[in-house]
C-alpha cells in the first residue's frame, strides 16, 4: 500500500525534475537504488516485489515495472529505458478451457549494464538482456539476449552484433 501512495505522489512531481526526491521516497518504500539513478515521472512500480538499479541508469517518463515478491528486477549501471517501457514478471500457465489463464507464474528480469532499452517495449519475465545490448523501440522480449547486439522486433530478434 505504501508503494502505491510514494507512486501517487510521484505521478504529482514535475516528469523529469527532483530526481533526488524520488530516489528518497522511492528507497522507502523498498527499492533498491544506486547513487544517480534517475526515475522519471509518470510511471510506475506495481507490487512488492524486488526492484534493483544500478548507478547512472535513466527510467524515462511512464515507465512501468510489475514486480512479484517471487521474482526480482534488476537493472544493470549506466542503462537508459526509454518511455512507455513495461516490465512484467509475471504471467500463468495455460489452464483449462473454461479458464485458460491458469496458475499464476511469476520469473525474474534482468537487464545488464550499459543496455539501451528503446520505446514501448515489452520485457516479459525470465528474460536475460546481455550488457550493452540494445532492444529497438516497440520490440516484445520474451527470451534471453546476448551482450552487445542489436535486437528489433515481435518477437525480439537478434539483427546484428554491437562492437564491445
């Protein structure tokens, strides 16, 4: 309940001003955030579940990370997640005809430093983004991506290798 009051607030504050504030509250309500991470406004943190990030990372406005106590999120140093950006960790098992969504399942994300997360992308639980990786804009990332590519698409694929 507590998170869901600080994102209130937070959802208040000009979108990219009081970074310092939002680290503040954002640290008391749990999350785990290095010196320098900049949480943009307008986005926001569902559930109480484990959320580390790493210094010099940038949450671009309306970013939205769906934690679960069973599965943390962590986000690498010197990462930029661009707006409309979701992370979701959970998801359920296919279930029986009268109702398919079955058992609830939830699986951890992580997303290695130095990565650049584009636009409006999905980033689906169990998932592993490799350092320095970039995901294009609009792209849905449902399994693991090496470090230092380029990946595009639904679902993301990996288009070509990044220099290190």
């Amino acid at each position: 309940m507590l998170r869901h009051l600080v994102n209130i607030i937070l959802w208040g504050l000009p979108p990219t001003r009081l970074f310092g504030l939002r680290r503040l509250l954002l640290r008391f309500v749990g999350l785990d955030l290095a010196k320098d991470v900049a949480v943009c406004g307008q986005g926001w943190f569902f559930g109480p579940g484990r959320v580390q990030i790493g210094a010099g990372t940038w949450l671009s406005p309306r970013v939205l990370i769906y934690t679960h106590v069973d599965a943390p999120i962590a986000i690498g140093e010197a990462c930029d997640i661009g707006p409309f950006v979701r992370i979701i960790t959970g998801s359920h098992e296919i279930g029986p005809a009268n109702r398919r969504a079955g058992r609830g399942t939830a699986k951890p994300v992580s997303i290695e430093s130095g990565c650049w997360i584009g636009a409006n992308t999905l980033i689906l639980g169990g998932v592993k983004i490799g350092h320095g990786t970039i995901v294009a804009a609009g792209s849905v990332v449902i399994s693991d991506l090496p470090a230092n590519c380029l990946a595009a698409g639904v679902p993301a694929k990996i288009k070509h290798a990044l220099a290190e």
